[in-house]
C-alpha cells in the first residue's frame, strides 16, 4: 500500500507538532483506503491533547474519507485535487466536510 509512506509520515508529525496540528485540525479524521483491505484503515485524531496517529478505526471520527490507495498518493502529491477528486466520485467523505478542506494544509505540516 503506497499510502503507508503517508500514515507513516503524519504519525511522525503528530509526535513532533502534535499540538501545532492540533490546533490546525480540531477533528478526528478516519481515513479508509478502499483498495487495501483491512489494514487500510487510519484514524488521526487532532482533537484531543497533542493529537495521535494509528492503524485502524474510529467509529467516532467526525471525518471519514474514503479514497483509493492510488488516488490518496496523488492528492498528497499534489497531482490530484482534492474537490475534483470529490467531484469525480474518487474520494467521499461522511461527517463534516468542512474539515476535509483542511487537509490538504494538515497534509503539508506533515511532510
């Protein structure tokens, strides 16, 4: 799964800037790689103290998003956008969007 690299850097970042990322964020954010099976599922929670990053599920996050593996490498690349990638039924996104606008900032704290 490509989109590791990813989850690996934004765990990197929450024990670095936790509380900066935090304050970016404000939410819980479940991401579900569609094409990856079980372990394609991460939860970053920017919510609660100096934020955290893991492998599985939140059932309380209050932004799901759900994208192919590909597709999420892409958009942190900067190659694909996110609202057309919404537009075009790559990526969907349960709870609130709001806060999905907020990632493409969150993505490049991380880097």
């Amino acid at each position: 799964m490509k989109s590791q690299a990813l989850f690996d850097a934004m765990k990197a970042a929450v024990s670095t800037k936790g509380a900066d990322l935090v304050k970016m964020g404000g939410a819980v954010f479940q991401f579900n790689i569609s094409d990856a099976g079980p372990e394609g599922k991460f939860t970053l929670d920017l919510k609660n103290g100096n934020g955290a990053a893991c492998a599985g599920e939140d059932p309380k996050a209050d932004c799901t998003i759900t994208i192919a593996d590909a597709d999420m490498v892409a958009m942190a690349e900067g190659k694909l956008d996110g609202m057309q990638a919404f537009m075009g039924g790559k990526l969907k996104i349960k709870g609130n969007m709001m806060l999905a606008q907020k990632l493409q900032g969150i993505l490049e704290a991380a880097k």
